[in-house]
C-alpha cells in the first residue's frame, strides 16, 4: 500500500497526517500553523495556533487577545510526532512565512502568499530547496509584470502633489495589512497628519504598539473639521469607494492601489482618478523564478490562476497540478478583478509564451537559494 503524502489537500486545509497538523486552515482545527494573518489564510476558530512572531499582534486583534499562539523565529526548527517545521520569510507583509515541513529526508513548502521585491517593512522573501513546493498564482498570467516599486511610489507622491496643490483630498485606497504599511514605509511623508479610516487606523495602531516603525495616523471621525481634508492624504480600505464616508472628503481625488489596477479598464470599473499597480504578490517573472530556485520537481498550485500556471510548468518540464482552496478571497473587491478579466489570460499565455521561455532562463540564475534538504535537532511540542 503507497504511503500517504508529506502534506494533503483535505478540503479544509494543507494537512500533515503524522504530525496531525494543518497549514492556514479555512475551519477550526486542533493545531493550525499560520503562514500570515490575511483573513483567507488566518481563521478564527482552532484550538492551538502557531505562526511566525511578527504576526502576533495581528492574529490576535482579528482572532482574538485570548487565543492560544506560540510564535517562533524565521528558521526555527519545531517538531511534531517526528515532522520538522520551520518557518522562512515570504515577504508579503509583515510576518508572512514559507512553510518548510521535512519527513525522513523528504521536504515540502507551502509559500502562503509572497512577494520577492523587498518592500521595506516585512523581512524579504527567501527561496528555500524543496522536493514539492506549493504555490500561490494570484497574478499567475504573464501580462503581470510589476514596475519597480520605486516608480510607483514616485507616482504617488507626484499624485498628492498634484492634489495638494490644487486644494483637494487625496483619498488613497489599498488593503489595510500589508499595502497600506508599505506605503506608508516608501511614500515621501507629509509634514501635515495623515488621516485614516478606522480599519486602517487601528491596524496601524497595533503595530505600533508592538514596536514596529510606523508613522502616526490621525483617526478621521465624525467630529473631524472637514476644512483640514483640504491637501491632506487619507488612506482608506477598497470598501469605502461606494460608501457615503468618502463624501465627507470633497473635493477629493480618488486612487487605488492594486495589482489589478494592470488590467484594461481596471480603473474605469472602479471608478476612481488615479490607478496605482502595486502588489504584494508575485508577479509572472518572479512566479517562475521562485518556483525554479526551490529546485522541485512537483508542484502545487493553490489560487489565482491555478490552471494556466499549472500547464505552463507542465510545458516546460516541471510537473504540476492545480489545487482548489478557500484562499484568495482575502478582498472580495479585488477578487471581482480576477473573474471579469479570465478571459485575458488565455490570450495573454499564448501571446507570451516563447518570449518567456528564455527570460525566465535568465531570471532563475540572479538568486541563491536558502537551507537544503538535511534538517537535524528541532524541539519537540
């Protein structure tokens, strides 16, 4: 009888059988270990948590103060019935972690969500040697292909600027954990307060307390004199867009921080002044790249476009297989992005496919991975 996989696809979680363990659950469970506090990968409900240390004051403002979460270090080794754990950096946000599992000599990693740009707040991404890798493939098309961060903060600012001078708001939307603190990390900071919605506000509140170099925020209230919007900036979640809380801010200019903000007429159907593509995911290139420095020879595909990147590896010699999960929704807005525009990516996968082939070649050597495949010690939990 074949032995069962290191890790399985149970239809509520990445599961480890011989650790009887879960990787970011979606129902409660006994032991979930945690790859970063986003809402689709952190879920309110098991028994015992364990993520890496900087997720905590997160998990513990959205799980709640009184969960049960031990926290470990990047590359700390615990072990489960004999299975040896160790988390590596994602650099998605702030605390985001790869998921390194080894079983007599075997090794697999689930990334969560990553990013390979360093982003100045979160630890950067790390590759690390695997014989089975589990991606993520959000922006997984090779129409994505991200501008250098610097850019697309130099066009914020030029954008506040702009609007500072003009006498209006400068309404700027992203997603509370993670874009929001790396903006804060890269933008040009104004002299005068930065004002913020309250989802934004008290995430940012949090991470402060915990120690994290952040700037203040100015809470916006009901109270707020709305003579002092005027030039101002204020950071707000994507939710606000339709909301009566954004009139408040008149007159204003509305932008948007998003990966999908690369999409034809992604702009438009949001309805906003200023697009700004900016992900904290992985773009195509990078995609490839991270997926050839683990060295794996399988590979698993969780979310996002799980079918065109799972050929695509399949075409070029990688073997591959798609996934279904509950991860991916983390920002309903966005995710509508993802459904009005599938039928960009076949078109966008032919158009690209022999141009890909030898840049990815090329983008592969640039990086040496992390760790090998021996792991040794390790505490027992």
């Amino acid at each position: 009888m074949p032995s069962q996989p290191l890790l399985q696809f149970t239809g509520k979680s990445i599961y480890c059988s011989v650790a009887d363990a879960h990787i970011d659950p979606w129902i409660p469970v006994d032991k979930a270990i945690i790859t970063h506090a986003h809402s689709d990968h952190a879920r309110w409900g098991s028994k015992h948590y364990l993520a890496h240390k900087d997720s905590e004051p997160i998990l513990r403002l959205r799980l709640g103060q009184d969960i049960s979460l031990q926290t470990v270090e990047y590359g700390e080794k615990f072990v489960i019935n004999g299975v040896t754990f160790s988390l590596y950096p994602a650099g998605h946000i702030i605390g985001s972690a790869q998921i390194r599992v080894e079983h007599k000599g075997e090794v697999w990693v689930a990334s969560g969500d990553y990013k390979l740009e360093d982003d100045h707040f979160a630890v950067p991404y790390e590759p690390v040697k695997c014989n089975v890798f589990i991606t993520e493939s959000t922006f997984g098309l090779p129409i994505y292909k991200w501008q250098p961060q610097h850019e697309v903060m130099s066009e914020i600012d030029t954008w506040f600027a702009q609007n500072k001078a003009e006498g209006k708001a400068s309404v700027l939307m992203g997603y509370s954990l993670g874009k929001m603190q790396r903006i804060l990390k890269n933008i040009q900071l104004p002299d005068e307060p930065i004002y913020a919605h309250g989802a934004i506000y008290t995430l940012n509140d949090r991470l402060r307390q915990a120690g994290f170099d952040l700037p203040e925020l100015t809470l916006v209230t009901k109270e707020t004199d709305r003579k002092l919007f005027r030039g101002a900036l204020v950071l707000a979640p994507p939710s606000v867009d339709s909301s009566t809380w954004i009139k408040k801010f008149n007159p204003y200019s509305l932008g948007y921080c998003s990966g999908w903000m690369a999409l034809r007429g992604a702009k438009n159907r949001r309805a906003v002044d200023q697009g700004f593509v900016l992900s904290d995911h992985v773009d195509w290139p990078d995609l490839n790249r991270a997926v050839k420095e683990t060295g794996a020879e399988k590979v698993f595909v969780t979310h996002g476009y799980t079918s065109i990147f799972s050929r695509w590896l399949n075409e070029n010699g990688i073997e591959a297989g798609e996934v279904h999960t509950m991860y991916g929704n983390e920002d309903e807005n966005e995710e509508e992005e993802v459904v009005q525009d599938a039928a960009v990516a076949s078109e966008s996968y032919e158009q690209h496919k022999a141009k890909l082939d030898d840049e990815i070649e090329n983008t592969s050597k640039e990086k040496s991975p992390t760790g090998d495949l021996g792991v040794e010690g390790g505490r027992e939990l």
